[in-house]
C-alpha cells in the first residue's frame, strides 16, 4: 500500500485556482548574463540600486547576472522589467 501511495500524485499542496505560469521565464539570448551586467554597468547601477528601481529582488538580479535564471526561478517579469529599464535584449524573439 505504500508502495501505491507514493506514486500517487499528491497535489493537495498546491493552490487551488492558481496559475503557476503567470510569470514563466522566456528563453533567454546565449549571453544574456553577460548583456545585462554590461547594460547595468554602462547605466551606472549598482546591483543594489538597480533591483530597487525595478522593484525586484537583489538575488534574482543576481541570478540573471550569473546566468542561472532557470536555476534560480527568476520570473519572466523580472527579465521584462531589466529589458524595459535598461533598454537591452535578453530574450530571443
């Protein structure tokens, strides 16, 4: 019977009506780590400063710049914002 439970799916832990892919990540340009601490840096932004004038966590920045978005779960929104700000292309189109 345990053997039978565990491979049960159990999704009682997730929300009920909620939308998990809302803010998916976009595919992502080869060298977008290296495009935005470039954009970043030409701007004049610290880490620090730049999460605070998109409204975004220092960490996901971070990951971005570090190239590990996916690993880290930055969201698709947090990418946008950079894009927007900074007026640089990370994702493919």
């Amino acid at each position: 019977a345990r053997m039978h439970d565990a491979a049960k799916a159990d999704s009682s832990h997730w929300e009920e009506g909620a939308d998990y892919d809302d803010d998916q990540l976009p595919y992502l340009k080869r060298d977008y780590d290296e495009r935005l601490t470039e954009a970043r840096q030409d701007a004049g932004y610290q880490l620090e400063e730049l999460a605070g004038e998109l409204g975004v966590d220092e960490s996901d920045l971070l990951a971005l710049e570090q190239g590990r978005a996916t690993q880290a779960g930055v969201g698709g929104s947090v990418v946008r914002a950079a894009e927007e700000f900074l007026d640089v292309d990370l994702v493919e189109e």
